[in-house]
C-alpha cells in the first residue's frame, strides 16, 4: 500500500467511528500533538497532546462529539506526499455544542510508519477558531 493510501484510510477510521478501526492505523506509541492551548482542547477541557492509541481513541470517539455533536465536515482540499509523510490542508465545519457556527482552515501532518501513522501534527488558524467557540466570552470548558 503506498503512503498516500495509508494515509486516506487512517481519515477512513476516525470517520468509522469504530475503536477497533481506529487503533489499527495507529502504532501503538503515535502522538498527536496540536498548537497549545488551542480553542478546542480549552473548550474541553483536554490535553493537546496526546500519547497512545487509546488517548486518540478516546478523544475522537468520547471528546469531539460532545463538542461537535453533530459531526464535523471535512472538505479535504489539498494532499501533499513527501517519503513517508502526508500534509493534509482542510476546511472544517460545524455547528457547536452551543449553537455557534464553526467553519476553520486546518492542516495535519502525518508521519507514517507503513500503514499505520506514527505522529500527527495539527495545525489550525487559532484566533478563528476562538472566535467561533467563544465569541466575546471568556474562554473556557464549554462542555458538560
């Protein structure tokens, strides 16, 4: 399977929302790791670094939705290919646990090992993203 295979089908697991799925395109020490403190890991109240394929797990499958609950749309705009590395740019967009519209530009860089992607880094514009989950509040956990 070539890299930039691999790597569409680990997207295809975190969409499958099936944990099983989920950790077989991660090795089992993989690292996600996003901008600190970013809007989304405050809103709730989560690392932004996460470690291991259950953390990962965990979060896609218990954390996102409680923030996102009804889903996030990915339109995957571009993919770069370089060795055993993906760059992934993105629009996401979605509608709030507290009602507020979310449209933001992403890119994620993911480190392959064969099939399985070894580290993520996620990069977002930060001030929108703020912007969108918080408005003029105080940010903070937004989620129950």
């Amino acid at each position: 399977m070539d890299t930039k295979t691999a790597a569409a089908n680990v997207w295809a697991a975190f969409k499958s929302r099936d944990r099983d799925r989920i950790r077989q395109v991660l090795t089992e020490d993989v690292e996600w790791i996003a901008p600190p403190n970013n809007a989304t890991a405050v809103a709730l109240g989560v690392t932004d670094h996460m470690i291991g394929q259950d953390a990962i797990a965990d979060f896609l499958l218990n954390d996102l939705p409680k923030l996102f609950n009804n889903g996030i749309a990915i339109e995957h705009i571009t993919v770069t290919v370089e060795g055993e590395r993906v760059i992934f740019e993105q629009m996401q967009t979605a509608i709030l646990v507290n009602g507020r519209h979310y449209k933001n530009a992403y890119m994620f860089v993911f480190e392959m090992k064969g099939d399985r992607v070894r580290r993520i880094r996620e990069y977002m514009d930060t001030w929108n993203g703020y912007r969108m989950m918080f408005g003029d509040d105080q940010p903070g956990c937004i989620v129950a």
